[in-house]
C-alpha cells in the first residue's frame, strides 16, 4: 500500500475519482448555473495529528520542544483539498541541520501539497532546545517495597549486576540526575531471597522521571533475605513468698519453648525468655494466663503468653518430743559429761506438707553431736539432726554443753 500511495500515477486515478464523485453529486437545479457547486469550487479542511519530522544531528545533538503532532488547515480547489485530506501524503517537518546549541524559535513548514493550497498549521511555530548529547556512567540503587517482609525475617544490602548503567541525553538533563533506581515489581510477601530484572528509571531531585536512554534498560537485582527468629526455652521465675502454710509444689507451662523474632545481635544473645509466676497469694492449686517477658532487641515472640499451672501443698505443725541425743567420734581415752541438756535429750518443732508430718515420729530423727578432734575440757558442740528431706525442724536445743574428762589409766 505505501508503494502505491507513492505512486504518481495512482494519485491522479484517486483524484479523478473524487472529481468524478463530486461532479455526480451536483444536485439538478434546473440548469441555474448560481446553484451549481462545480468540481473547481473553494473548500476547507482540517486535519488533525499530524507528525512532525525533525531533521537534526542525531549523533551529537538532543532536541526538545519539538510537538509530536499538529493541526493542519487547507483551503483551496476541492479536488485538491479532498485527496490531500484522505491521503495525508505530505510531511509537516522542522529542519535544524544547520542549527546551533541553544534555546530558538523555529518554524514548522509542510511539503508535498499542491501549490494551489493555502496552508495553516496549529502550531506554526516551536520554541526548542538544542544541546549537546552527552553518555555519563552511573550507579543504580535497588528499590523494593521493604514492608513485604514478613515478621522473623530481614533484608541484606541488595546485589545490583550490573551495578552501573550509561546514560544518554541532553547535557542539562544529565546534569539534573540524582536518582537511578532499578525498582522491583513485587506485590507477594517476601520471605526468601528475590533475584529478578528490574527496570532503571532516572529521576531528578522532586522524583520527575527524565527524558533520557538507559543503556542496559533493565538489570538484575538480588536481595538475600535471612530468617531473624529462633526457638528458645521459657524460664520460670517464682516471685514472692507464699501465705503461711502453703508450700509451691510445682509450677508447670503448657509450651515450654517460644519463637523469637528481633535484631540480629539481640537473637544472638538471647537464649531464653521467662514467666514470672507471683505465689504470694496462691492457696490453693491454681491456672494462670501469664505474659512471656522478652529482653531488649526482641520485637516479637509466639506464644505471647502460656498457662502456669500451679500445685501447692498445705504444710502441718506439730512437736515432736523425747528425742535421744547420742554422741560420734569421742576418743575411748575420755569420758562424758552432759551439762546441758542434762538429761541427753531434745525436743523438735516439724513443719512441711500435712500428710508427710502427720506420719512422723521421733523414730525418723536422729540428734547427735560430733566429738571427732575434742580434747578433755568445757565445750559448746553444736547439735545436729538428721530426719525426712521433705520436712523442716528446729530443735529446741541448737547447741550442747559438755565436758571431756580424761579416763584414769
């Protein structure tokens, strides 16, 4: 079809054509030549989106200013204005071979229509900027949506490859460059290291994007992703002192670990988080919905609380008398004398959980004091008891006093 329309000869057959149209359309007016619209009759036409063609140095030169389409008026013969309507076989063009570097008024001129037609273009004039092409090397920075990482993990610096992009343009665009992003298209959560092609895009300091070319148009970016979190163990930490007669039997979780999430020198460091349980006014066996503490750094942590069961055991009291004090380690060279208590025997106070007190007796204890290394002579020995482990006592008699007297030989 281009071939033809460049044509000569098939642009005479169209145009006789629309002659041709335009005679045997002419209403029959009874022969009044005043109401006759004759083929060679004046018209006008408007034809829109026009391109316009610069002529330029390509090489060394950048041109700006220039609309990419016009407005194009013709007024003239209708067999002229018809087939220059329909064809649109004429160029609207700017020629800046001979132009200087700087800012000018240039007019815009068309060729190939018939010199029977007046002209009018909409612009008839461009005020553009001619400057020097000129190629800097600059570094790209990778851009993502960071708020796609989901909790427990973080970041690394991005690997941009290549690192470095040409960019081509006008002198004063390039010098106005202060962004070179390759942006990464991503819309799913980011858990695992990203290495995709980008897009450069060149952009000034309020963000506008710059007319330029980007030599390579698209790199590829990695951003190694790393996992921030950590299973460790939760601590139970016993606050306070219980009522009277209550003894903590046990105190158990039900999850015995947690997921940390934070900083990377505060996961490092951290190698346990806690519950702090407060039994000063726990009675009876008890559940308790407790936070788990975390440590600076930590931002997160699952489960953020556990339940503590709580088993207690109510303590009894009773005395337990008549106990024999016996003496260990007394040389066969010495005899003794009990001065106090002088009647070799002492007495306990028990306390501890109601069933085991219940159960003892002076048969489950054993008071003694040690002689091992003691001479003849006055002493205060201290006295020891021996009993159950799960109860607690306190004599009467914390001390003996005795004295050591040499056997005659």
């Amino acid at each position: 079809m281009d071939k033809l329309m460049d044509n000569p000869w098939f642009i005479k057959i169209i145009a006789l054509a629309l002659a041709f149209l335009l005679y045997s359309s002419v209403p029959n007016s009874g022969n009044k030549l005043s109401d006759i619209n004759v083929p060679g009759g004046q018209t006008t036409a408007t034809i829109t989106n026009i391109p316009v063609k610069v002529y330029y140095d390509t090489e060394n030169l950048v041109v700006s200013g220039i609309p990419d389409t016009v407005e194009v008026t013709i007024k003239g013969p209708v067999t002229h204005v018809q087939p220059a309507k329909v064809l649109k076989n004429f160029e609207v063009y700017v020629d800046l071979t001979n132009a200087k570097v700087g800012n000018q008024t240039v007019k815009l001129h068309v060729r190939n229509l018939s010199d029977k037609l007046n002209v009018t273009l909409d612009p008839a004039y461009a005020h553009v900027s001619i400057q020097e092409k000129i190629t800097k090397e600059f570094k790209v920075d990778a851009e993502y949506n960071n708020r796609l990482i989901q909790d427990g993990f973080a970041a690394e610096q991005p690997i941009v490859e290549p690192n470095k992009v040409r960019i081509t343009g006008a002198k004063d665009v390039i010098d106005r460059i202060t962004y070179v992003k390759a942006t990464l298209d991503l819309k799913q959560p980011i858990t695992d290291t990203i290495s995709k092609e980008a897009h450069i895009r060149v952009l000034d300091r309020e963000l506008n994007k710059l007319d330029v070319i980007v030599e390579p148009e698209t790199v590829k970016v990695t951003v190694p992703i790393k996992n921030t979190s950590t299973i460790v163990p939760i601590n139970v930490i016993q606050k306070g002192t219980p009522p009277s007669g209550v003894i903590i039997d046990s105190i158990s979780l039900d999850s015995t670990e947690a997921t940390i999430i934070g900083k990377e020198d505060a996961i490092k460091v951290t190698d346990h988080v806690r519950v702090e349980v407060d039994v000063s006014k726990i009675r009876d066996d008890t559940t308790l919905t407790l936070p788990i503490i975390i440590s600076d750094g930590i931002t997160k942590v699952s489960p953020q609380t556990v339940n503590a069961t709580v088993k207690v055991k109510k303590t009894g009291q009773k005395t337990i008398s008549s106990i024999p004090l016996n003496t260990r380690g007394l040389s066969d060279q010495y005899k003794l004398v009990f001065i106090d208590p002088a009647n070799q025997i002492v007495n306990l106070s028990v306390s501890g959980p109601s069933d085991t007190v219940n159960r003892v007796s002076s048969e489950d204890f054993k008071a003694y004091i040690d002689l091992s290394n003691l001479t003849e002579g006055d002493h205060d020995v201290k006295i020891q008891i021996e009993g159950p482990p799960d109860i607690n006592w306190n004599s009467n008699k914390s001390t003996a006093k005795i004295t050591i007297i040499k056997n005659n030989v």
